[in-house]
C-alpha cells in the first residue's frame, strides 16, 4: 500500500506544513492574539462596521479586478469595453453593477462608522491618531467614488467629472495645478481618462490598504471605544473575545450588506447613457446621489458670483475637513456620553439633516427638469 492512501498521512502533512510556518512567523500567536481580543461590555451589532467596510473594499478590489479583464482605458474603447461587459460578458452586467452599488455602500457605511465614532466621542484621547487616519481613509472612499466615476465614459460620467474638475479649480494656490494635471488638456481627455484610471486602480487602492493597516494597528493599541455603560467592574463582567461572538456579529452583518448590493443590482442595473461627448446637448451634469447634497447647496444664491463660488466650493468644505482634524485637540473635555454633549448632538443632528433634505431637494429638481 502507497503511503498517500494510508489514513491520517494527509492530515499529519497539513499539520507539519501549519507547525513549519508557525515555527517561522508565530501563526498560533498571532491566531490567539486577534481571535481572543477582549470586547469590553460584550459582543454589539453597532461593531460591525469597522468590518463591513473592509469587506466592502476586498469586494470592490475583486469586482474591480474582473471588470480590468475586459475594460480598455482609452477614450475611444472605453465606452464601447463597458458596454461590451454589460451587454456580452457572462455576469458581467452583475459584476459592474456590484461594483458601481458597492461604492455607493461603502460612501454609506464609512459615514456610519464616522457618525458612530463622534457620537460615542471615540475620538478623544488616547484615539487621536486613530480619529486622524479614519478622516484620511474617508478622503479616499470619497476619491475613489470621484475618480471611479468618469471610467464608463458616458455623458454622464464626462460632464460630472468636469463639474468636479470645475470645483477643485477654485481651490486657492494648488487648485488651477490639480485641475490641469487631472485634465491633462483644455478639455477631458484620453489624458483625463487615464490619469484617472491610474489613481483609481493603483494609487487609492495601496494608499487605503496601508491607512487601513495603520488604522487596525492603532485600533488595537487604544482598544475598543464603544458606549460603555455602568461600572467599570460591571463592564469587566460583560466582556466577550472577539471570538465567536462579534465574528458571528460581522459575518451576519457583511452578509446583509452582501445581499443589499445585489438586491439593489437587480433591481437597478447599470445603463449607460450616450458615449461621452464636449456637447453636453440636453443632458442636465450632476454628481453621483452621494455628491447631491453639496451638488444642490452650491445652487443657492449665497454661492452665485465669483466669491460665492470660491465660498461654497472651497472655503465651506476646507473649514469643515479643518474642524474634523481638529476636533480631537479642541474638544479635552473627558465626558463621552452623547446625551451629556448636547452641542455635540445637535450638530450631528442639524449636519445629517441638511444633508438628507439637500439630497431629497436635488432628487425632486431631477425629476422636475426630466
């Protein structure tokens, strides 16, 4: 009898292959290490989404990767290679509109989890770093949103490219530089397209995969913030390891999101409108749904003129983005209890609503000029 056939022979190799690479790079620490992190106050669902959000990216990752099989980042083929994936490619009308929702899911969760980690004043000390990194991996969902946008080469892709284009030119000093740079020509271009397409699939995605190592490293370092309630004995009490609980807790919750995006890919496909053209002719330019509130209150007459533009384009969100880096350092005050922070509270409240109801109001106008 060969020594393959003899049972148990398979799995003590496996076992030896598992005690080598252990022996080399601490596998079973490292196992122990991650799986037994202690979860003070127990196991939530509110957890999931530091999770979610990685799952979310090895999605878009892999999604991506599929999609780069087939698309061709020229002016003139890539319009023609996205039609050839929806319209051709076996799922390829699934794949693209995965990726294209889980986009939109990832622009949705990483404001949760950024929501979650003000409310709960998670990013006061020792967390500052923690809050820092978070803000910055923010910048590149929001970017990879942005830069993703333009590679159908649709007019609807064209145009909200350009208006974004339009809007990163008011920035003072380095604005008219990045606007020329993304351009590469008077007009959006092949240049356009493939620079895009550059910081789409190579620079965001290895910017993102080290923040996001930095962000779990600093993470682990400060341990879990979340809205512990009672003695710091009956907290102690409640405390789970990561495993099994709050991995059950994850796993449910990347599966629901899982099975969103495809309901949402089913239920509205991916359509492209016409091939991008310099003539917008009856085609009304507006971002992404997640780009429409602030798309919207660019609209109102405070932002006309020159000044207004350079006010609503430049000087609103800079302040904003220069607030939330500050914040940690301005806001020493140890108490974390949302309800026992009403400044704090109303802010998020007013900030959130603003935002749905500038959203709703683009939405409404939409349909009105359709």
């Amino acid at each position: 009898m060969e020594q393959s056939s003899i049972p148990g022979t398979q799995s003590t190799a496996i076992e030896k292959v598992i005690a080598f690479v252990d022996e080399r790079v601490g596998l079973k620490q490292m196992q122990a290490k991650m799986l037994n992190e202690p979860v003070p106050g127990g196991s939530r669902w509110a957890y999931v989404f530091g999770s979610v959000l990685l799952f979310l990216f090895i999605m878009q990752a892999l999604t991506g990767v599929l999609l780069m099989f087939y698309y061709v980042p020229t002016a003139d083929h890539a319009y023609a290679s996205t039609q050839y994936i929806i319209h051709e490619v076996d799922y390829g009308w699934f794949i693209l509109g995965y990726h294209f929702w889980g986009s939109s899911a990832m622009a949705v969760c990483v404001v949760v989890h950024m929501s979650q980690v003000f409310l709960w004043g998670a990013y006061k000390k020792p967390r500052e770093l923690l809050w820092l990194v978070g803000l910055a991996l923010f910048g590149i969902v929001i970017g990879f949103g942005f830069t993703g946008y333009l590679l159908p080469w649709d007019q609807r892709a064209y145009w909200a490219t350009t208006v974004g284009v339009e809007i990163l030119d008011k920035t003072p000093i380095i604005g008219d530089f990045m606007a020329r740079f993304l351009k590469g020509g008077p007009t959006p271009g092949q240049m356009t397209l493939s620079r895009f397409f550059v910081i789409h699939v190579m620079i965001l995605p290895a910017a993102l995969m080290g923040l996001a190592g930095l962000h779990l490293f600093l993470f682990r370092a400060a341990g879990p913030a979340g809205p512990f309630r009672g003695t710091p004995e009956e907290i102690k009490a409640k405390t789970d390891y990561f495993f099994p609980r709050q991995i059950w807790k994850d796993i449910v919750g990347m599966a629901v999101v899982f099975a969103i995006i495809c309901v949402l890919t089913f239920w509205e496909p991916v359509v492209l409108l016409e091939e991008a053209t310099p003539d917008p002719g009856d085609y009304h330019p507006e971002p992404e749904w997640y780009f429409l509130f602030y798309f919207q209150l660019l609209r109102l007459k405070i932002f006309s003129g020159e000044f207004g533009q350079f006010l609503g384009a430049v000087a609103l969100p800079v302040a904003f983005m220069v607030l939330l880096v500050a914040l940690p350092f301005i806001d020493k005050n140890p108490e974390r209890n949302i309800f026992k922070r009403p400044i704090a509270l109303i802010g998020w409240i007013v900030l959130m609503v603003t935002m749905l109801l500038f959203t709703v109001s683009a939405i409404i106008n939409r349909e009105f000029l359709d």
